[in-house]
C-alpha cells in the first residue's frame, strides 16, 4: 500500500506538467512500475494529443515488460472515443495485468465504465489510493462535470487600509498596490487556467490586457461584462493577443442593437467569441452570477480567474459561487476608495512576497 501511495504521488507530480495545457480535459499523470522500479512515465498532452496513459506507455522502451507490470494512474482511464481513443482498451491490448487508480472519473462518458472494462477483461484493479489528494488535483475537471460550471478564482489585490483601488487617479490604467514579483506571480495563474473575468468598471478605468506578459504560457480567453454595450473596439481586451467573450444584457440582443458596439468589428485573428444567445438577464440581480456561469459553462470553460472590480467580485461572493479566493495585501495606504470586497471563507495559507502578503481562502459552503 506504501508503495501504491508513492507511485500515485510520483503520478500526481509529474501531472503537474499539464497544467494550463490539456483543457476540457484533465491533466492527467501516469507511471508503469515493474518490479519497485519506474519503467515508463507520461502526463496529458495538449488537448487533441495524447493521453497520460499513452504517453507512459510509448516511453517504455522494452514493451514486453508491460505484460508483467503495474500501471498507477490519477484518474480513471478513459472508455470511450473522443479525440483519441480509449485508453483502458490501450492497457488491455499490452496485457498490462496491474492498475491502481487514484479517483473514478466522474464524466459520464466514462463514471466506471474504464473500471468495468478492464475488470471485465480480468485485469486486477485497485481504485483510491491517495482519492483526496487526486480529487484535489482533479478540482477544475470534477467542478465542471458535477456542478456544471467552471472552477471559479477570485483574485485582487488591495490596500493596506482595505481598498482595492484611489477614489480618483489621471491615467485609464492599473494603480499597482503590489510589487513586481507578485504581478509576475498573478501572470503565472493566468497562465494556468482557461478564462480571466473582469467587469465593465475595470475595463474602462484601467484598460488592462489580461495577459500573461510577464509569464510564459497561454493567454486566457478574457470574458468581460458589458452590460449596456458601452465598451469600445480599440480597448485592450479586444486585441488580436487572445480570445474575448463579451457577456451583455440579453435583453438587447438583435443585430440591429448590437451594430455599434465590439460585436460588429472583428479584429485580426477572430478574437471575439460566442453567439446572440450569451445574454444575462441583469434585471435578476441574485441570479446574475449564475446565469455568467451557465454561459460560461456552455462555452467548455472549466476554469475562470475573476479579477474585477469590486462589483463583479462580491456579486459571486455573495452568490456563494467560488471555490478559491487569491488575495494580496500591499503596503500602500489609499485612506479612501474603492473598498475591496468582503470575503468569508476559510484561511488554507498564508506567505509573503517581499513586502506584500498573500493570502488563499477556500469556500467552505
């Protein structure tokens, strides 16, 4: 059992790998054992590629060592045929005879249905080694299959006297209250997940490019609020650098209405994305966020960074729609402002970035 927990923590480190990559799928991670030695590993390749499983057995140079060996994989492998194909088919074709599984797979293409295959097959299959720990890992796809909405991140930043932003500034763009590595440190979350939120306020006080600038890695698609279709073409969330989805007021959704906003210009690349039907009923305000979430969810987006304003934030806050909340607290004193939002939520750490302190909340309800 020991040894079971070890390789499924080896599985879980290099899924890792994966991460920001391998969206609608899970970043999945799996390692080939034989004999208390690793002969083979692989994690899940960019969406379209290959999964874990293949990837672990294609790096095993002798395959008939396959036959005799035990192969430890975060989540269930996979029954059916999607971009690729099913990878408990793949571990029954090498004979492996040994599979140890840290959760079951809650989409419903697959929920057991790679267990009964192989067990059907007579393989020996042990499932729940280290579950919490790869539910944990798995949190962005399980979120989207089982509550039918992205894994949602709340993310600011705010002043050491509690204000995310100066009741007044001369410039349309970010008042920074953090230092440089933490900035570099919000660029590597965006990386990281598939979408960046932000309401109408932020847009046009800061003009921000939601980015991952100071990272490498993909940028997100940026999902903006625009209630009353007052934004304009030339802010940055509508460059060619990455995907946009305008979210309006679905009470005002004909062509006609929609002439003189951003959806009749498409700049270079198609970075406008969605359809007529994308609307919020903005009229309904205690059902707001789950209506940006249904949209959300319709458009494949498992998980979503919500970055501003205030508004924006405490309106899934006090929907109680989040999972996780990021939040930085910098040194600088704004005495009045913009208040950061009120958050309850349970505290799982807490660090330092030089003079700035980091916080994680999870949601508890």
């Amino acid at each position: 059992m020991l040894n079971d927990q070890f390789y499924i923590k080896r599985a879980l480190q290099i899924a890792k790998s994966g991460l920001g990559q391998t969206r609608p799928n899970p970043m999945v991670g799996c390692v080939i054992v034989l004999n208390n030695r690793i002969i083979g590993e692989g994690y899940t390749s960019k969406y379209g590629g290959n999964h874990a499983e293949v990837n672990a057995i294609n790096s095993v140079k002798n395959q008939s060592l396959l036959k005799d060996a035990t192969i430890y994989v975060t989540l269930e492998p996979c029954s059916h045929y999607g971009k690729t194909p099913p990878c408990s088919d793949l571990i029954i074709h090498h004979q492996i005879p040994n599979i140890v599984i840290g959760c079951i797979d809650d989409n419903p293409d697959v929920a057991g249905k790679g267990i009964k295959k192989l067990l059907e097959a007579g393989r020996n299959v042990k499932v729940g080694v280290l579950e919490a720990e790869c539910k944990a890992h798995h949190k962005r796809f399980f979120t989207f299959h089982n509550k039918k909405r992205p894994y949602i991140i709340l993310k600011w930043a705010e002043s050491n006297d509690g204000f995310i932003a100066p009741k007044s500034k001369n410039e349309q763009k970010p008042v920074w209250i953090t230092n440089t590595y933490s900035r570099q440190l919000v660029h590597k979350w965006r990386a990281e997940e598939q979408a960046i939120l932000v309401g109408t306020n932020t847009v046009i006080q800061d003009n921000p490019t939601l980015d991952v600038r100071d990272w490498t890695g993909n940028n997100p698609l940026r999902v903006v609020l625009d209630k009353n279709k007052t934004l304009k073409a030339d802010r940055h969330v509508f460059n060619s650098k990455a995907e946009s989805l305008l979210i309006y007021n679905k009470d005002n959704t004909t062509q006609e209405a929609l002439q003189n906003t951003t959806w009749s210009i498409h700049p270079p690349n198609n970075t406008m994305v969605g359809d007529l039907n994308s609307g919020v009923d903005f009229s309904q305000k205690e059902s707001q966020a789950q209506q940006i979430c249904d949209t959300l969810f319709k458009h494949n987006i498992n998980s979503v960074i919500i970055e501003g304003g205030s508004k924006t934030l405490q309106l899934f806050i006090d929907a109680g729609l989040w999972d996780e909340a990021r939040v930085f607290k910098g040194k600088t004193i704004f005495t009045e402002g913009v208040k950061a939002p009120r958050l309850q939520g349970e505290l799982i750490n807490q660090s330092s970035i030089l003079d700035d302190l980091l916080y994680i909340y999870k949601n508890t309800n």
